[in-house]
C-alpha cells in the first residue's frame, strides 16, 4: 500500500525537465526510433510535420545560412584582392618617382582611375618654393586654417567646412561634397593628401581609413626622399 502511494505522490515530469534530458543525451531517438511515429512538431502554417522532417528543415535552413555566409566572404575576398591590386600599382609608381611631379603623376592617376576620386590635392609645407607644378608648397605659417586635420596625424573622412573645402580644393571646391584628407609625417609633417568626391555619401566619418593610413605612410616616406635629395 505504502510502495503504490509513493508512485502516486511522486511529481509529473515538467516540460522543462524533458527537453533538459533530451538535450542532454541527443542520441535519445536511435534507441528510440518509435518515438518519432508518435511526435509531431506544429507547421508555421498550421499543419504537422513528423520531428525527423522538422529538424531536416531546419538543417536545410541552416544550410542555406552557412551558403550566405560562405558567399560574403567569396565576396569580400574578391573585393580585397582587387584592391590590393590596385594598391600595388599605386605603391610601385610611387617607388618609381624620381621627382615631385612624378608623385603628382601617380597619386592623380591611382586615387582618380582606380579608387574613384574625383579630385586630388598634394599640398607640401615649405618656407622655399619646390621643383613642381603639380604640387601646392604652403608655408608653415599659413596652415592654421587645416591645423586641426594635421594634429590628429590620422587621416580624417567626411564633409569639410566651407572655409576648409575652398582652402584645399580652390577653384574646384563647389563641385566636392565629400573628401578624405591624409596627414603626411615623416618625422614632421610634410603636408596632406586630400581627395575630394562629388558624391556626398562618397567618404563618411564611420568609415575605416586602413587604407589610406598606408597611403599615408608610403607617400610620405617617397617625398621625405625626393625632398632630401632636392636640397643635397
């Protein structure tokens, strides 16, 4: 009498505690292959569907999602392989640069053929007049109105003030509604790259500026070179 009450007062097992089980022992089913006759998990549409085709549809979903996956990163493999073509080219005409117009040459000819901006300007710190055309020399002196874009010494994306947007693009400056503005440093600062765009959304302040910090660095180092060797 005592043995059969005891069954009877004993708890009914909680929903909770049967999924714990069964995600504790997964292989619950293979000895228990009846089981999967008997359960049915409800259809986001109403109907039924037996468990074995439930979690079939389930891998198959996270088939799917794994082929997502897999596809953005193909993508964003092709997109860095060609950019670091295209920066390979930069990096071996700016090697090649035996002067300042050289530089010019290459920076136009990269930043507006393969990485689309639409103006570049090459602006150098000088107290003396340099052996160029395709560079403005700006005396020290001059430089407060870009002084906060040269104390970061890390380039900076976005839309630019009027006053700053005129003073580095002049003439062109109506038509760049969003720039990039590189601080060049060797040591000192030797001057900024700014490449202006036409479209607004072109360059943003969210964006990551991994590749022109390295554009930066090249650029300063090949005109820290030409300028020693102009004053030798």
């Amino acid at each position: 009498m005592n043995d059969a009450s005891e069954v009877l007062e004993q708890p009914a097992l909680s929903a909770d505690q049967v999924a714990d089980y069964l995600a504790q022992n997964p292989d619950f089913f293979t000895e228990h292959t009846w089981l999967l006759e008997k359960l049915y998990v409800p259809h986001q549409r109403g109907t039924t569907v037996s468990l074995v085709e439930r979690q079939t549809s389930l891998l198959r979903e996270r088939n799917q999602q794994l082929h997502g996956h897999m596809a953005e990163l193909i993508d964003a493999a092709k997109y860095n392989d060609v950019q670091f073509d295209k920066t390979k080219r930069m990096v071996l005409a700016l090697l090649e640069a035996a002067t300042l117009d050289d530089v010019a040459v290459a920076i136009e000819e990269s930043l507006c053929r393969d990485f689309y901006g639409d103006e570049t300007e090459l602006l150098l710190f000088s107290e003396k007049a340099l052996k160029s055309n395709g560079i403005r020399t700006l005396a020290r002196a001059e430089d407060s109105l870009v002084q906060p874009l040269i104390e970061t010494n890390l380039p900076s994306c976005g839309q630019l003030s009027e006053a700053m947007n005129r003073f580095l693009f002049q003439d062109r400056s109506v038509k760049v509604q969003s720039a990039a503005v590189v601080p060049l440093v060797k040591g000192e600062t030797l001057g900024l790259l700014a490449i202006g765009s036409h479209d607004a959304n072109y360059f943003q302040s969210s964006q990551g500026t991994l590749f022109l910090s390295y554009v930066g660095e090249v650029l300063s180092r090949v005109l820290f070179r030409i300028l020693r060797e102009q004053e030798a």
